[in-house]
C-alpha cells in the first residue's frame, strides 16, 4: 500500500471489490442481498437466555456532535407539557390531558446506517449509478434507506477487538480483558486482526452476518469526555481491510467508532477512503457510533459472542442515513 496515493489504491480497492451488477442492475440492497431467510431463521435459533441489549447511544444534547458539516446533537422540545394539562388550556374535555414532543436532529448525529447514497466514488453512486441521478434535493430517489427497513435482522456477530488485541502500547490480552480493552487512537485493525479476534472468540464470520466491531473507543470518550469523538483520531478499520470485508460476504458491519475506519486516515491527504470502496463499490451496509460495551462485557462473561441482531432503519423516504436503536439477543 502506497500511501502516498490514495488515489491509485481506492482504484484499485474498487475494481478489486466491486459488486456493480452482482445483485442485477436495479438493486437497491447491496450487500443485505447476503442475508437471507435461512439466515435469519440461523439468527434467531441462537436466543437461548432471553437476554437483550440495546446498542444505541442516547440522543439527546449531551452527545458527540460538534457542528462538522453542520451535524449538531437532537434538540428535544416539548409541545404539550404535564404543566399546560394542570393550568387548563389543552382544551380537551373532561380533565384528560396529554403531552407531545418533537426532536430535530441531523439523522446520523448518533447511533446510526450509513445508506447507500451516503458516499459516491467519482460521481459514482452504488452500482455503477450517476450520483446527480441517485441523490438530488428531493433525497436519495433510488437507494434511500427504506428500501432496507424489513431486512436488517439476523445473525450478529461480536469481534470484540478491544479485548483479544489489547493496548499497541504494551497492554497484555489478559489485562485488557480484565479491563474491557481499548485500542489506541490511530490503530488499524487489517484482516489478521479480526481474523484473530473471531478466533479467540470461538465465532466464524461469514455470508449474510451481521458484524460488530469493539475498539473501546466510546468507553474511553464517555470516561475521559466526548472531545474529538466526532471525528478525530480513533481506532478503525484498516483500509486494507477492504479484502475481508469482500470476500466473508458479510451483510453489514458496525462499529463503536463515529467514522468506522482508522483515524487519521492510512493515506496522506486523504479523507474516509475505505468508505469510497465499501458503500458505493462493494454495497456494503456500514453502521457507526454503536454501543457495543454492555453486550461485550455479557460475551465475555459467558463465552458466546453470536446473537439474533435486528438493527432496522427508520423507513424515512430518501434518507441516505437513519438512526437506529439496535437490539442483540442472546
């Protein structure tokens, strides 16, 4: 890997993974295609204790957001209130009353998909699509995020990075164990890492998984404070990853990260090229800024780390990105 070419590398990457054409010129699902009825009827065989989890963050003011690229944390406001139901003036009859609240918030502020119209290659949107075609001011008129809606529910997969790798700055694997583990910033987990990690794990990764990726860095941040959270230096994803993301046929992958893969970046100059190849070339479903703590910290506790997962989009037509509150169950 050059990485003083970002630009050679993610052409290569691209025509290397693509899937333009895999799934017929008109789909509109990527690599969900990968997950199938028999895989979620897998997925759900593997609910034993009834146990579940939510892997969202919270979404209210107190989260990561810093205002890049105008991307700010949920305002909640209330529109009815116990208070105006007490003076009287909801106008409803026989002393019933109510409260009603709305919230504004950029749909990838927290826990969150990015859709298939989230990222172009050259121009180039998911399957070979003209960006000015697929994305206009009306949303994504192809690929919005509603078409996954009914889909995303079936195996999950924990690759509890964190843990098995532990600290590059000496920390043994049982002593990162022992303490939840986290990577540093700027750690590239490449396939022999997750490789490794599905090993130590007990777990095979493979066509239609759903798979989830644990750094600790949203532990360190809600420890130390959010500080670059949002878009600074965090562990991630190699860009060399990009071969094992193709070739296990995974369905979607996720992680507790706000960018997904390694920060900074692997190349000079160079801005998110794993997500220039895996989203508009490979179709790929990536998820970010998951809460993935309290699952792991039950995984490691009982030595299983698959689980039926379902992690639907909001159908919010056109959006090229949803918040989500994933729920895993063991």
């Amino acid at each position: 890997m050059n990485r003083h070419d970002p630009e050679g590398a993610i052409a290569e990457a691209a025509r290397k993974y693509s899937n333009w054409g895999r799934w017929g010129e008109d789909d509109v699902l990527g690599t969900l295609n990968f997950l199938d009825e028999a895989k979620r009827r897998e997925g759900a065989a593997l609910v034993r204790r009834g146990v579940s989890f939510s892997l969202s963050q919270s979404f209210d003011m107190n989260g990561p957001q810093k205002g890049w690229r105008r991307r700010t944390n949920p305002v909640h406001t209330m529109l009815d209130t116990g208070t105006d139901a007490a003076v009287g003036n909801q106008g409803f009859p026989h002393g019933i009353g109510g409260a009603d609240d709305v919230i504004a918030m950029p749909l990838q502020c927290s826990t969150q998909w990015d859709g298939l119209g989230h990222i172009f290659d050259h121009g180039k949107a998911w399957n070979g699509r003209a960006a000015e075609k697929v994305v206009t001011s009306d949303g994504d008129l192809v690929t919005g995020i509603e078409h996954m809606a009914p889909y995303v529910a079936g195996r999950g997969v924990l690759l509890d990075a964190g843990r098995v790798i532990g600290d590059r700055g000496g920390t043994s694997r049982s002593s990162a164990a022992e303490s939840g583990g986290e990577l540093p910033d700027g750690f590239a987990l490449a396939e022999e890492h997750l490789t490794a990690t599905a090993t130590a794990h007990g777990v095979t990764v493979g066509r239609g998984d759903i798979v989830l990726v644990r750094t600790g860095h949203l532990a360190r941040a809600r420890r130390d404070g959010w500080g670059d959270y949002a878009g600074g230096p965090a562990p991630g994803l190699s860009f060399t990853s990009a071969g094992w993301l193709h070739g296990t046929e995974i369905a979607a992958i996720a992680t507790d990260t706000w960018g997904f893969e390694v920060r900074p970046n692997e190349f000079e100059g160079a801005f998110q090229p794993l997500h220039q190849v895996v989203i508009p070339n490979m179709g790929l479903l990536i998820g970010e800024m998951w809460d993935l703590d309290a699952l792991a910290a039950d995984c490691a506790a009982d030595g299983v780390y698959e689980f039926w997962l379902t992690a639907a989009p909001l159908p919010i037509t056109g959006a090229v990105g949803s918040p989500v509150n994933p729920i895993a169950v063991k």
